[in-house]
C-alpha cells in the first residue's frame, strides 16, 4: 500500500531541482534578470549590465554608462533597454555593447522598463509612465494616474499593466494612454506585474502573489507562503515563480494556487526571476546570479515511483529470480 507519506508528499514532487550554476562578478546587487537565446544580460546596483554566456557562465561584455544602480533591463533582437537611478532609459547594442541613445525625461528614478514592438515603456518614481519611440528617441506620451512611484510594467497587445507604491495596479490602453481599470486588494507596495493570456499576477510588499482576471478586474486567488515582501513574478506555462526578500524563490501552481517547491540558496534579497526553457535564472543581493535547472513530470510518474519505493519491488523481484533458479 502507498505510505501515507509519500501521498501527502505527491505535490511536491512533481518538479524535480537540478544543481544550480552560480554565476559571480557584479559588485552589488543584481536587480534584473533577462535572458535572450543563450545569453543572460544582468542589470546592477554597481552601475553595469552584464553579459553572460549561459552555458559557460562566463561573463561576455560589460556595459557601462550608467551613473547610478541599474533598476531594469529588458531585451529585444540586437537591443537591450536599461533604465537606472540616474533618471534615463539607456539603448544599447547587444553586440558591441555600445550605448546607441540615452532618452531623458523622467524627473526621478526609474524603476522599470519594458519594449513592446518599436516602443519603450518606463515606470519612473516620478508616478508616470512615459512611451518612447525607439527609433527617434521621441517620448510619445505620458500617463498620469498613480500617485506615488510605480515598480513595475508589464506591456501585451494594447495593453499595459502597472504595478505601483500606492498599492494599486493599472490597467492602460496603450494607444490613447486612457486608464481602463484600477485594481485594488493588495495591502502594500505592488512590485511586480505578469501577464498571462486573461490573468494578471501580482507580487507585493504585503508578501502575497493575487491572481487577477483582466476582463472584471477582480482577484480570483491570493497566494500566500513567503515570508517578506516579493520583487518578482514570472509566469511559465502553468507555473508562476515569484523571487522574494526572505532569501527565496517558489513555485506555485497557477490553477491550484498551491505552493510546488520552494528553492534556497541565496543568501540574501531575491529581485529579480526570469524562466527560459527549464532554468530559473535569479539575480539578488548576494551580488550573485542563479541558474537553477527544474524538471516536469507527470503525477502518474511518480505515483509508479512512490509505489515501487513502498513495495520495494526490486528486491521482491530478486527474491523471485532466487525461488525460480533454485526450482530448477
């Protein structure tokens, strides 16, 4: 009979850990993360980005340009877009590493920046997000709504999602810059947005992921388990990973809501989690770059695993083997 424990431990075996790489270099905290075919590019508070070959681990290029901690980096093509302390959202090239445009216009830090199409998006202390036109340089326009500085943006179709220190999330339209939709039921600072197809998923201050539909507005689960707030929330199939300040990253199923595994390793902050394929890379505190292989299998594969370990069917077999030739 299957023992209880391996019932009740089912779940979380579904994903299995492979041991992570560590990569080391920056001289702060790394607090973005972005990956690009075989490349991860890494934002710092040491004023770099970073390029780094994700097979080897080592470190390609060094950007800097910067004059004050890299918040953000997103990449597209041949291009990466960081924004900084230093108020300005930087274009560079990925291959030679040259800076090709600095656009200027927010009046404080700014905190996040996504690319969607030919246009960039940055959410600034300033309580603006600003759109730029890649090409020119140009700031398009500027939306106004939030009321204290917005962590996070997240842009899909003509849609764009922020997350922000006044606790709310913002649902934009991305060509008239008209707000469609506030979202309210986080008790703190809103740091992260994700979108999945018809779902918003958020990480906060208040140590809680909400799971959001996007057509009523309204929060369909509240994922609770980390204990300090959450900088980062990445969706992958069905699986949300979430990078939190109490050291960790977990993964939850985005249907059940239930936590699958919870992975240590940093020793401090986690800022930053992005999923390609079947690694998690992790930037935090500890200076540090994560690359952490994960494995899917099916329940019923581990149902017939958890069976054959109770029965202990190897050594029922070797004993059969034994009876049979000492028959003969």
């Amino acid at each position: 009979m299957l023992e209880e424990s391996n019932a009740r431990n089912l779940d979380h075996q579904q994903i299995q850990v492979g041991k992570p790489r560590i990569l080391v270099g920056h001289t702060s905290y790394v607090n973005s993360v972005f990956i690009k075919d075989n490349l991860i590019i890494s934002g710092s508070s040491d004023k770099t980005i970073r390029i780094w070959d994700i097979n080897s681990g080592e470190c390609l290029k060094t950007l800097e340009g910067h004059t004050y901690t890299v918040m953000s980096v997103f990449v597209k093509d041949n291009l990466i877009i960081s924004s900084s302390v230093d108020k300005t959202i930087k274009i560079w090239d990925i291959n030679s590493g040259k800076c090709l445009k600095t656009l200027e216009g927010h009046t404080s830090v700014v905190m996040s920046v996504f690319l969607k199409d030919n246009l960039i998006i940055g959410g600034s202390c300033d309580t603006t997000i600003k759109i730029w036109d890649i090409n020119s340089g140009e700031c398009l326009k500027t939306l106004e709504g939030h009321t204290c500085a917005i962590w996070s943006l997240f842009a899909k179709d003509n849609l764009i999602i922020s997350g922000s220190h006044d606790n709310k999330i913002r649902i934009w339209d991305i060509d008239t810059g008209s707000c469609l939709k506030i979202l309210k039921g986080h008790t703190n600072w809103v740091m992260s947005v994700f979108l999945k197809d018809n779902l918003i998923i958020s990480g906060s201050w208040d140590k809680s992921i909400r799971i959001w539909d996007i057509d009523s507005g309204s929060c369909l689960k509240t994922l609770e388990g980390h204990t300090d707030w959450i900088k980062s929330v990445f969706v992958k199939d069905n699986l949300i990973i979430s990078g939190s300040a109490d050291f960790t990253i977990r993964i939850w199923d985005i249907d059940s809501g239930e936590c699958l595994k919870t992975l240590e390793g940093h020793m401090d902050k986690v800022w930053s989690v992005f999923v390609k394929d079947n690694l998690i890379i992790s930037g935090s505190d500890d200076k540090t770059i994560r690359i952490t292989p994960i494995s899917l299998f099916p329940r019923e594969l581990w149902l017939f695993q958890s069976i054959m370990n109770s029965y202990n069917l190897a050594h029922h077999l070797e004993r059969e083997i034994r009876d049979y030739l000492d028959s003969r």
